[in-house]
C-alpha cells in the first residue's frame, strides 16, 4: 500500500504541486482577509467605544460555532 501511495505521487507529481500551490494560495487569500477585517474592526472599535461590547460579543459567538459544530463528534451512535 505504501509503494502505491508514492507510485501514485510520483506519477501524478505536477497535479499534487498544483493543488499544493492552489492550498497556498487560498491559505494567504483568507489571512489577508482576516489581517484587513481585524485590522478595520479593531480600529473602529477603539474609536467608537459604545459599539466595542455589541462587536466583540458577536466576535466570541462566531467562535462557539466550531466547538458546537465539534460536539456533534462526541454524541454516540
């Protein structure tokens, strides 16, 4: 099995580099994305301090959301 694994890699070497470059790419697309809407949404909130509490609020629901989503692992069947 593991001889086939690399036959198979070594075979199909330029589509294995293609889609490693194309997760590269994806990857930085999300943090630059990530990097300017923090960096926005950290500006305004240090400016208008009333709306800091409602903007960090929705900022730690959304990061429930992967450990709700990860429960659904530990339910038995």
């Amino acid at each position: 099995m593991l001889q086939n694994m690399w036959t198979t890699f070594i075979t199909e070497k330029s589509l294995f580099i293609k889609l490693f470059v194309e997760h590269i790419e994806i990857s930085l697309i999300a943090i630059l994305i990530a990097i300017v809407l923090g960096g926005v949404v950290g500006i305004l909130i240090s400016e208008f301090e009333r709306s800091a509490k409602l903007t960090l609020g929705v900022i730690k629901f959304l990061y429930t959301i992967p450990s709700i989503s990860m429960l659904g692992f530990l339910i038995p069947f």
